[in-house]
C-alpha cells in the first residue's frame, strides 16, 4: 500500500484534522501509521489527528489543556478528556522516542514519512513526555473514566477499556500520591533515555537545515560482524528496524539507499520479523549520540551501528558471522518459513537457535479448527520451520556450498542434534493425513487398536493412539464433509517393527508431512553425505559438485572412454548428472573463466554429446539430447534423462512443479550412477 492512496474517512476543507498549537498539525494524518511501522501497534485503531490527540493528553497532564475549553473535537476527544490516540502503544516512546528520532534522521525514510516523524519529534519536545524530570508513571487500572486532574497531578486513560481495565499514565506534580482513575493492577515508572527536550530540538532543526544523516555501508558491515545478522537485516536496523507492512516494502530510491534487491529487503525483514515492538523500541532506545549533530560527522552513522550491536548483543546474543556470498546464495532459494540468516545460524550453531536449543515434549489439544499440536512455548512451530527449511535444502548446501565454508561445515553437527531431538520420546510430529479408504478413526482401529490418546485434555474428536502412531478424526465442514483423519507420530518409538510398517502404509499417499524428512534424516544417503563432509575430502574451496575434484578417477575414465580432455569429460558428468548446470554455477563451481567453459562445452557439441540452444530459464547453452521439461519458478527445468535419474516427478500436464527430491546418493555415487547408464547404452539420446 502507498503512503499516497486517499484516506478511507470523511475529512473536511482542512482534511478532518484538529487544530492544535504548532505547524506540525499540517501532517498530522494517516501517513503517520506507515512511518511509525514496527514501533506501534494496533495500527488499524488509528485517524489522522492521533499526534494532536498526544499532546493534548501531555497538556492535560501538565494543567495547560482543559476539556471544556477545547475548540472542537479531535481523535478521540471527548468531554473528560483527551482522548484515545491510536490503541495506546505510543506510551512506549516514554524513554524510548530514539527509536523515532533515529527513522527521522536517517537518509533512507521517504521524505513524507521523515515529515511526519519531524513533526511527533517537534510535538515530542513539548511535552512532559520527553522532560527527564518528570515524575511518570504508566500500568493498568480498573475504571470507565477518561481523565482525572487535582493539584497532586494528573491520570489519564490512553487505551479503550477491555473489561473495565484501561491502561494509563500520570505525572505527579506535588509531594502525595496524585489522583487515581480507579483501583491500580499494576503501575511502574517510565524508562529514561535518549532524547530530552534540547536533543529532539536540535536532531529536528539539524535535520532541517542539512538534510539527514549520509548512510554508511561501512556501519552496516560494522553491524553485521558485531551481531551476526544478515546484510539486509543490518541495513534495515540501521534504518530504524524498518518492519514490512506495507506493498510494496521499500520503494526504489529506499533499495537504492540501502543497496538491496527486492528479494534482500524481504528477507532482511523476515529476519527482523520476530522481534516485538517493545524489543525494537528498547533495541534503538538510545542508539544515537548525545549531541545529534555527530550523525553528519563521517563515522557518524558507525557509532550508532556500535551501540545497536551492543544492545542487541545484550538482548539477543551473537550469531556467527557467515560469508556474504553465501547469504546471498541462500536469499536466492527465497526460504517460505526462515530468513537466510536463520538458515545459516541453524547450520553454524544449531544448540542456540528457537526449536533446537532443547528436547520438545509436544502434544494435542482442541482448537476451534480441529485437533492442534502444542507445546508449552510454541517451540514447535520454530522447530518445523526448521525442519522444513533445512532437511530439504541440507543436499543443496553440501553441494552447492565449497569446503571450508562455515555453514557446510556445520551439516554434520546439525544432523546429529536434529537426530538427538528426535529420539526424544516425549516428541509427537505431524505424519500427514491418512491415506486409501481409512476415512474415519474408526475406519482405522483394526490397524492401530482401540485405546485413545491420552493428553493434557480430552479430545473433541475419536483418537486412536498405539504408542507410536496417534490418529485424529478430521474435522466435518458445513456442507457436511469430513476431511481425512490426521496422522502424527513418535519419531522416538519409528523403526523396523509392525507399528513402524504401519505407520508408513497409512501416510504413504499424499500431504505427508513431517514423516518423509524424519525417514530421510535417519537413512543411508544421508549418513553417507555426512561422512562426505567429515572426510574433508575436498580441499578448501573446492565444489562437491565439480567432478573433477570430487571424483577425479571418474573423470578421467570418461576422458579416456569418450576421447576428450578433462575439462570437457567434467563438465558432461554435470550436465548428465546435477539439476542446475547453469554457466554461472559451473563456473562457480569449477573456478573457470569464461572461455574456458566455452572450449570445454564445443568440445561436447563437436563430439555429438550435447545440443546447443536457448531454452527458457535453463541459464545455459548446451543441453543433453532428448525431450525437454519446462518449468515455471520456483521449479528447475531439465531433460527427461535427467529428471527420472534424480527422481523429479512430472505433475499432471507433464511439466515439472515439483520440488526436487531429497536425494539417495552422495554426489560421487550420483555421477558414477549417470556414467554407468551411459556405458550400458542407457544414457540420453
């Protein structure tokens, strides 16, 4: 959504806005939820004229604003009071308005977003809010009323009652107890940081005269080696911790400031997804120097990126730092459930990451849609993300990957603890749904017996549970059709037993789940692809992928067999054998040039071995002979030959959108494989 599409309520000549004192009031209008995005909350709740509504409770507070003598109505103003700004989160900025002052001075917030943060600031400064002398108090108390004034002080409520409780604020002017709105729950005083009334002044009529502060890539490398983010997450915090709200996220001047794709700016902010408005707050609270102007100084904006690391290495500890071409290639798989940061922290450091960190004791429970498995953090909802993000893309990283590279490094010791966490008993994971005529539990008792899981509470729906196996019924619509039942399972209790066959029949059509990741985690390929790394086989550097390395007695028999040098015998066992022998991944992979790869792939084409061509999203040349597949993204296209040897199925109209299989060999095994068809006569034609 635009900053600029036309307001969705009624406004008068001058736009609906209340008047109040100071030229701020001008932008006081709906623009001011987007350029307060991730600092707020509840931004649905609020209206143009939620910045007068603000300082109207500051006035009210400090006795200079009465009800009564208010020129008409503003955001929520009402006879007793002030009004109700937004949903209340605004309290928060008590202590914390750097966050804001930090968005309003840096170079990458659009110019009619800084307008608006300018103008809180400037409102901000104004008010008893930002005076350090202050005696505030903010919490939860029981009451209809609005406001309350005396000589000891003032109390307002700021947020709509849910059940009679409001939050409030008070200031305190006199030596008793000020004023109470009714019965307090919980109250506490307010945080002091950045940002007195002299430092809001001066950052704004800085910003005014100079322009804002010049971004410094250097202070987003800074950021990132101090912290472990991702690029795109360290140019988004320095940004303000910019959250993703509105489409599109960032424009094309904010990318261009901030030197991001569009694909980096969305996974920086997933990245940053996770974080609360509280803890960005608290993050960016006090990031900014004491005297504003030395944001212009050259090394200006680094200060800020050292006390950020240091709050968030405070908060949330330090991830290890992985190369930025290997972020990149990750950002390039456009991961659906983690950031590419949190892909590579689950490889580099598995034992610190959401999920992982210990043993999960999962269970069923009732939801309004049908049985739902829980636990007691929600850990297990972090724990399938990453199983689903890593188990799946674990070959990709082993291949695509060079040795010595932190995150491939890292494979061994994330296989081990994934297979730790699942040999914890008290885990129970989703199977998927059942397959062939079982369309009930009851269809299914014969199979799995008779006794009902037994959770934490009873179950709304028939369950059969025989110590491995856990059934659900599923859920019945309201044109009155069931769904299939749902299958979870104890990966702890999963082997080579009746219950285990079982289990595997049942699931073994499709919306599997959980259950084939589980399988491949504990079967040979992947043990064997684990050996690989620990081998150190490969010399630092060097592709798994380029056969000449990986498995040089093979290429030089396919040398010798078909009479070319070495170059070219390699690069035919990749285009037999790897999904995306694209020119630039071969060249990555094979450390050559251009022309090199060029010499290497005529000498294909001279010899009859490949065709050259164009093809749409293929990234190469040359191809094998034979019928082509097309794909559309995310889907690799490739031959026929090569999609039945590493087992891509074909969907109903013969293309392939399927994602790739998880694999059965190690990439050694896989060119032998290719190259033993082609000796038999089997090979692409």
């Amino acid at each position: 959504m635009s900053d600029d599409l036309p307001m969705a309520y009624p406004t008068g000549e001058d736009g609906g806005r209340p008047m109040a004192t100071g030229a701020w009031t001008a932008v006081d209008d709906r623009r001011v939820v987007p350029a307060l995005g991730g600092l707020i909350d509840g931004t649905g709740m609020w209206r143009p004229g939620a910045l007068a509504c603000i300082e109207r409770t500051g006035r009210f507070l400090n006795g200079t604003w009465d009800p009564q003598g208010a020129e008409g109505e503003g955001e929520g103003e009402s006879e007793d009071g002030p009004g109700i700004a937004g949903e209340g989160s605004w309290l928060r900025f008590i202590g914390r308005i750097g966050a804001v002052a930090l968005r309003a001075a840096v170079a990458s917030t659009r110019p009619e977003r800084r307008e608006r943060l300018l103008a809180l600031l400037e409102m901000w400064a104004e008010s008893p809010f930002a005076d350090p002398a202050a005696r505030l108090r903010t919490g939860i108390v029981v009451t209809e009323r609005a406001a309350v004034r005396d000589e000891r002080g003032a109390a307002v409520s700021v947020r709509w009652g849910r059940e009679g409780r409001r939050t409030f604020v008070e200031l305190r002017t006199g030596d008793a107890e000020p004023p109470r709105l009714g019965e307090i729950e919980e109250a506490q005083e307010v945080p002091h940081g950045w940002g007195s009334p002299e430092q809001l002044r001066r950052l704004v009529a800085l910003v005014r005269e100079r322009g804002p502060a010049p971004w410094d890539k250097e202070a987003v490398a800074l950021l990132r080696e101090r912290t472990g983010m991702g690029r795109p997450a360290a140019s988004l915090a320095l940004a303000g911790l910019l959250q993703r709200m509105y489409v599109p996220f960032l424009d094309a001047d904010e990318r261009a400031t901030l030197r991001l794709k569009v694909a980096e700016a969305e996974d920086g902010a997933s990245e940053l997804a996770r974080l609360t408005t509280l803890e960005r707050l608290e993050l960016l609270a006090d990031v900014l120097p004491e005297d504003p102007a030395e944001l212009w100084e050259p090394d200006g904006m680094r200060g800020v990126a050292e006390r950020l690391a240091e709050a968030w290495q405070a908060r949330r500890g330090r991830r290890a730092v992985v190369p930025e071409r290997t972020l990149n290639a990750v950002v390039e798989l456009q991961l659906l459930r983690v950031s590419a940061a949190e892909f590579c922290a689950a490889f580099t450091h598995p034992a610190a990451e959401p999920g992982l960190s210990a043993p999960l004791d999962t269970w069923i429970k009732n939801s309004e849609h049908g049985p739902l498995l829980t636990d007691a953090r929600w850990d297990i909802m972090r724990f399938q993300d990453r199983l689903h993000s890593v188990v799946p893309h674990l070959s990709w990283v082993y291949a695509e990957l060079p040795a010595g590279d932190p995150v491939r490094e890292g494979v061994p010791g994330l296989v081990r603890l994934l297979l730790e966490r699942l040999d914890h008993p008290g885990l129970l994971l989703r199977a998927g749904l059942s397959a062939g005529a079982g369309r009930t539990v009851a269809d299914l008792r014969e199979r799995f017996g008779f006794r009902p899981y037994a959770g934490p509470e009873r179950l709304d729906v028939a369950s059969i549970d025989d110590g491995l196996t856990v059934i659900t019924d599923g859920m019945v619509s309201r044109r009155g059709d069931r769904s299939p039942p749902r299958v979870y399972f104890r990966p702890a209790f999963y082997g080579d037993d009746e219950r285990s066959r079982a289990l595997a029949e049942v699931t073994s059509g499709y919306g599997r789940e959980d259950f084939p990741l589980v399988e491949w985690l504990r079967g040979p390929a992947c043990a064997r692809i684990v050996e690989r790394i620990e081998s150190v086989s490969l010399p630092p550097g060097a592709y798994e992928s380029n056969p000449a390395v990986s498995t040089p007695d093979l290429v030089a028999r396919v040398a010798d067999t078909l009479g070319l040098d070495e170059d070219a015998a390699a690069l035919y066992l990749q285009l037999l054998a790897l999904p995306a022998p694209t020119d630039r991944n071969v060249r990555t992979w094979n450390g050559w040039q251009t022309a090199r790869h060029q010499t290497a792939a005529a000498a294909l084409a001279g010899r009859g071995l490949v065709t050259e061509d164009k093809r749409p999203r293929a990234g190469r040349q040359v191809f094998l002979p034979g019928e082509w597949i097309h794909a559309k993204k995310p889907y690799q296209p490739m031959e026929a030959w090569k999609a039945e040897l590493i087992g891509v199925r074909r969907s109903y109209n013969r293309r392939l959108e399927n994602p790739l299989p998880l694999p059965t060999r190690t990439l050694p095994e896989l060119f032998a494989h290719a190259w033993a068809l082609v000796e038999k006569g089997e090979g692409p034609v």
